[in-house]
C-alpha cells in the first residue's frame, strides 16, 4: 500500500502502516492481508572466473608473429570522419594487435 500524503511505501508495524517516508500513519482491516516477509541470510562469497570471457567477432586472418589462422577485429575512427575506419585484429593464440588500413 502506498502512503496518501506522499506516495511512499507503507509497511505492517505493531498492527498498522506506517509509511517509510513521511511516517504517516493507517489502519489495517485485515492482518492476513499484510505480512512481512524476512529475507534469508546473505551468503557473501568470491566468484573467481580463471577463463578471459571473449566477446569481440572473430574471422579468418594470419597473424604476422604467430602465424595463427583466426583473429578477433573491431573497427575503430582513428582519422577525420571523412577518411576510411581502421580495422584492428588482435591473434586469438598470442594477443598480438595490428592495424589494417581501408
């Protein structure tokens, strides 16, 4: 339920609402209408990811150092907006970065 004056939300407390924002205060009709309902405890723990989570698209490219056959790519204006994108591949196997120009 939600508090007359202020819009804010009133919560069951010794048989009444009271609202969290201005402290208004209302009757409740019916006690089986209005329960509280307690949150379990909170487990705190350390998610450790050992695995590098790739979201760039790869394609078929050679890498100059490894030789490897795929690469990820991402386009990026490193120029004036009138002049061609520069695409970067960077080798899946040695994370080696380079450049090709359009």
């Amino acid at each position: 339920m939600f508090c007359d004056r202020c819009g804010g939300l009133m919560l069951p407390r010794d048989r009444r609402l009271i609202c969290q924002r201005c402290g208004a205060v209302a009757g409740i009709e019916n006690e089986d209408d209005y329960k509280i309902v307690s949150r379990g405890e909170r487990k705190e723990g350390v998610v450790v990811v050992d695995e590098e989570v790739r979201t760039l698209p790869t394609t078929r490219a050679e890498c100059p150092r490894c030789g490897n056959m795929e690469a990820e790519w991402w386009l990026l204006q490193t120029r004036k907006a009138d002049e061609a994108e520069t695409r970067f591949y960077r080798c899946t196997r040695c994370r080696y970065t380079w450049r090709e120009y359009q």
